[in-house]
C-alpha cells in the first residue's frame, strides 16, 4: 500500500503531543489550537483503530500500542526531515520559520540586529525569537538555534559555533566611589557592595585576577542579587554598589560619565559566546545562514573601545 496525504496526516500532531508532553504545548509548537491537535490525533486513532493514548483528566501517557507506533513514526519522521534537508541546501534563498532562543538583553542588543538584516535579506525566512536566561532544552522546546553565554555542558545532541568572547568589567557610580573609595585591585575589593547576577538562584562569582596574575574569586559584600543585566546597570548608576557587567553594556554609560571603570577586561575574566543547535547530518539553509551571520557581526557589535581603556572582544577563529 503506498503512502497517501491520509495516512501521514495526523503523524506529526501525535509526535508533537508525545515530545511535548501535552496537546497544549504540540499547539503551540505546531501553531495550531490544542483544539484542532487534539482532532487530528483522534482522527488518527480511528484511522488506526487503537488509542494511542491513556488519556485522564490531569495527563495522558501512551498505549503500548501508541509506544510502538511513536517509535516508528520518529524514524520516518527524521527520514523525511533528512530528505527535505538534503533539497534546502542546494537552495539559495534560505527560507521557513527560524525558532531562535537567546539571552534576554545580549539578544536584544546583539543577536536581533543581526537577525532582522538577515531576514531584511531574505524575504521568505520568517523568524520566531524567544528571549530567556535560563538555558533552555533546544530539542525538547523545538528551537532550531540557541545562543549560549559561559561554558558548554557536553552533549551529544547538540552541535555548536563560537562566536567571540563576551569580555566584562566592573564599574561603579562616580558618587559610590567618592564616598566608599576606589579599588585598585581584588585585594581591595574586599569589603566594597557588589551587585550580583544571578539566575535560578545561582549567583555567577566575579572571577578577576590578583595582582600576582592569579584569577580568584573577588571577596565583596553581596547587597543586591538581580537576575537582569540592564537591572543591574540601572541600581549601580544610582550608587548601590561595583556592577560586574559586560563590556558592551558598560562602555555606553563609561561614554556617558554615569559609570567608572574600576577594573578593565584584562583583569576580569570573560565568557565565551556560542551559537547551539540541534546536531543533525544536514543542516537546514535557514540555519547555516543565521550562523554565518552572527560569526560575522557579533565580534564587531560587542567590541566598544574606550578612550583609554579598552573593553573589547576576542573576535572568533
């Protein structure tokens, strides 16, 4: 019996509702109403002439019989997702819905510009950006590309691109430093307010070197802990405290006398920033074309030299 529309319609619905974990979540992935999934995937059934799923009021797991057909329908699934890769590379114009995920306000600042010249570009790419900090499950959320700052955990499922070195500095209010003195080194930290990051309860420690080259954790009191950059930026220019920032951020209002720069980029030690995407054997034009871009434009959009002291990036190899 050979394939008809009929017999794949409803395949990806259920595939989604499986992955997801819910039909809301498969909606909202498939841009349909939890409605109109959960037809397709009944349609489905009675197509089949099983239940795919045990379904209650608060969750819903599969049939042994909807295992088994999950199973196959994946592998069919990334067969067809292969072969159409296979055609889009050969294609020029890169085109579709690109899911990216990125930093709140390193995505605001650096990722979107570069993506919407991109989409300028090409008219048939459509983007779809999601913004967050905390760092997301590409694969498990349907993201075809993330942008990671810090170090990568190792996995086997994603594939990755540096794109240059967020450098940082810690500045402070010109009023702060008058009235609690300036520090010249991480010594002398010590004992000064700091304003901290921190995401998901983990506060991120300011790693800086000593004055015998030695990088350390800088020792100061912790008066504030915000999960937002731009929050962080803010409280500091009203004199809460040293605020260890990224230097593209910083040197904006370094420029504008709000802030001064206690300690430069050659002491405080820097993340590297990389593209993420799920591994696979083709890789959609769509996607290739993001990341050629942002290798290309991210080192310069985040390179912001001062007039005497320079907070720049490291551009990628």
């Amino acid at each position: 019996m050979g394939f008809t529309s009929e017999r794949l319609s409803g395949v990806e619905a259920f595939v989604q509702a499986v992955d997801a974990g819910n039909f809301a979540l498969a909606a909202e992935r498939l841009r349909l109403t939890r409605s109109a999934v959960g037809k397709s995937i009944a349609r489905l059934e009675q197509r089949l002439g099983t239940r795919l799923f045990h379904r209650t009021t608060r969750r819903q797991s599969l049939t042994e019989a909807g295992q088994a057909y999950y199973e196959r329908c994946v592998r069919a699934l990334a067969e067809l997702e292969a072969a159409e890769a296979v055609l889009d590379s050969g294609q020029r114009e890169p085109s579709g819905r690109l899911r990216v995920s990125m930093p709140m306000l390193f995505g605001r600042h650096c990722v979107v510009p570069v993506l919407q010249r991109l989409a300028q570009q090409y008219p048939r790419l459509e983007l779809d950006l999601s913004f967050n900090d905390r760092v997301v499950d590409l694969v498990d959320e349907g993201f075809d590309l993330g942008i990671r700052i810090g170090p990568l955990a190792d996995s086997a499922s994603l594939a990755a691109r540096r794109l240059g070195i967020q450098h940082m500095g810690i500045g402070a209010a010109p009023s702060y430093l008058a009235k609690h003195g300036w520090p010249s080194n991480v010594e002398e930290m010590a004992g000064h307010s700091g304003i901290l990051y921190s995401r998901a309860g983990h506060t991120v420690p300011w790693r800086v070197h000593d004055r015998q080259g030695n990088l350390c954790d800088a020792r100061i009191e912790i008066r504030l802990r915000l999960d937002d950059l731009q929050a962080i930026a803010d409280v500091a220019v009203d004199g809460a405290g040293l605020a260890w920032l990224p230097c593209w951020l910083l040197s904006r209002y370094l420029q504008a006398g709000e802030l001064a720069l206690v300690m430069s980029h050659e002491h405080v030690q820097g993340s590297d920033i990389h593209a993420v995407w799920p591994h696979t054997r083709y890789l959609p034009s769509k996607t290739r074309a993001a990341i050629d871009a942002l290798v290309r434009e991210i080192p310069a959009m985040i390179s912001r030299p001062l007039s005497d002291q320079s907070c720049s990036s490291t551009p990628a190899p």
